[in-house]
C-alpha cells in the first residue's frame, strides 16, 4: 500500500469519526496481540448512536512502515439482551487493490456464531446477529480464505470496522397482535 493509500484510508478514518456525531472512535493497538478471543482488545463503550468504528491494519502498509502480523484481528464490546449486532467491514482501497476482509462473531466461549465474506459493497463484509442474551461478544476480522480465523488469507489492508447495536426490531405478528389489543381495549371504554 502506497503512503496515499494510508493517507486516504486515515483520513476518511477520521472524516468518519468526525461526522460520525456519537459514535466511538477506535484504533487496533498494534503493540499487543489480539489474535484470538481470549486476547481480544476491548473497545467499549458505546457512543451515544451505539456504533463503535474500529480502524485497524492487516500484514504490513506504507511500505512496512506500520506492521501487523498476519492474524486475525479480535475486538470485545458489551451489549444489553435483545440486541441486534451489527458488523460491517470497510477497506477504502479494497476496489484498487482486491483487498477482501472477512468478519465473524463470537461468544466469549470462542463458538463462532455468525460469519459473513463479501456482504457488503464489492469485496467489504457485512453481518447482522440477534443477541438475545446480554453479555460481552467479539467481533473477529481477517483474510479472504480464512474463515476458521487463525490467520493468513488475504492481507496488507487497511479496514474500518463498524460495531453497531440496535434493539431486535419486534417480528410484524406481535406489532399486530399490540394493535389489537390496544384498539380492543379504547373500544372497551368507550363501549
């Protein structure tokens, strides 16, 4: 990756935090491990709009100026029940460069619970998981070809990770099922 494409991806870092108004801004810290859930780095809180952006690196960029291994990246965050995680992976140059990240989820116990290649914009990655139950997740990024998350597969990216936590959208049935119950009970008082 060349000094501009650093540069770029940097910068559209920061523009992103900038504009972002409550979202959480995170850098992976090169200077630990966080190749595994048991190392993931934690990147808690939650901004006000509940998004956490994480900008990370894979391999090595700027002409092996900033280095990281290899493996995959691992970041924990805490969420309440009833909560739709959301994970998507931006790699700015991806287009030029054939960059193609992969992401996962896991439980703290390392049982991968949703995984996802390429359903974001072209080679970018996209997931979207229901936790039902509160407690601490790790979102895992890596390589194309890497889908058991033990590092290799495709590398020398820079990454944006969006962390984003919703409450589960409730299903139409039980929406419908409140309306009529709502709309029974005013026609009971008035009736």
């Amino acid at each position: 990756m060349s000094y501009r494409n650093l540069s770029l991806s940097l910068l559209g870092g920061a523009l992103l935090a900038l504009v972002s108004n409550g979202a959480i801004a995170a850098t992976e810290n090169l200077a630990v491990d966080n190749g595994s859930v048991a190392t993931a780095q934690n990147v808690d809180p939650f901004g006000d709009q509940n998004v956490i952006n994480v900008f990370g690196f894979r391999g090595s960029v700027l002409g092996g100026l900033v280095v990281d291994n290899s493996d995959a990246d691992f970041y924990s965050f805490t969420v309440a029940g009833n909560t739709r995680i959301t994970l998507a992976v931006n790699t700015p140059e991806g287009p030029l460069f054939n960059d193609d990240p992969v992401v996962a989820l896991y439980d703290l116990g390392g049982a991968q619970l949703a995984v996802d290649d390429d359903g974001g914009p072209g080679f970018d990655s996209f997931l979207s998981y229901d936790a039902l139950v509160a407690g601490t997740y790790v979102a895992a990024v890596s390589g194309f070809a890497d889908f058991d998350f033990t590092g290799g597969g495709n590398t020398d990216f820079s990454y944006q990770l969006q962390i984003t936590a919703a409450p589960v959208p409730l299903p139409a049935p039980v929406v419908l099922l409140g309306s009529v119950v709502a709309l029974f009970a005013v026609r009971r008082r008035h009736g």
